[in-house]
C-alpha cells in the first residue's frame, strides 16, 4: 500500500518539475528572442530594395528613430515579449519548487513511517523477551 502512494506521489511530483522546466524553457526562448531581437542587426525589406539596419542597442537614436528601421523594431513589441517571459518563469520556478518539494516531504514522511515500524518491531521484540524472563524467572 504505502509503495503504490510512494510511487504516485513522486511521478505526480516528477510531472510538476518536468512542467516547471517546460516552462522555464518557454520563458529562456522568449528571453533570448528578445535578445536577438535587440543585439543582432536586421534587414527591412521596403519598395526599392532591402535597408540594413542596426541592432537596436547599437542605435543611439533607436527611441526616436521615424525611418524603416526604427517602426521594425518598436519598444512596445519588445517590452511585450519580454512580459510574457517574466510569468513563464515564475511559475515554471514554483513548479519547479513544488515538485522538488513535494519529492523531500515525500521521502522524509515515508522515512519517518519506516522508522516507526522498526521501534513498533523492536518494542515486541523487547517485549517477548520480558515475558520469556517472567515465564523463565
């Protein structure tokens, strides 16, 4: 009995750190997209021809900037993903506690049960021989 509770309280806590780290693996992909999207140079792509612009971080003007490159690349859309990331991990990281969690308050309720069937077998043990020594004596 206890073995099968044993087993289902850990795959149930394993399942909660493997979502937890699906999770923080979503939010690190939208956390490098962001970065792509400000270190790395770009091409837009507009009537005459292609326009290289730089990265965002490498314009100084890149808040104020009117032409191509700057309507490509627009802070609210940054900001925007860089958002969803920001819930992604926090609660992939309390996934991620509440199954490691789970898995020590496991472990050490089943130790603690272990060890009191063990000083429940000792005590008859203990037992058994008084009344031997009564019977002998």
């Amino acid at each position: 009995m206890q073995w099968a509770t044993r087993q289902h309280f850990e795959s149930r806590s394993s399942t909660l750190r493997l979502c937890g780290g699906g999770l923080l693996a979503v939010a690190a992909g939208l956390l490098i997209w962001v970065g792509c999207l400000l270190l790395v140079p770009y091409t837009v792509n507009y009537g005459r021809g292609d326009l290289e612009c730089k990265s965002p971080v490498a314009s100084s003007s890149f808040q104020n900037d009117r032409s191509l490159c700057g309507q490509e690349r627009d802070w609210p859309e940054l900001m925007l993903i860089l958002a969803l990331s920001v819930p992604t991990a926090v609660a992939g990281t309390a996934l991620c506690v509440s199954g490691a969690m789970r898995n020590q308050i496991s472990t050490h309720v089943f130790a603690v049960i272990e060890m009191q069937k063990s000083e429940e077998r000792l005590r008859s043990k203990q037992d058994k021989r008084d009344e031997q020594g009564k019977q002998n004596g």
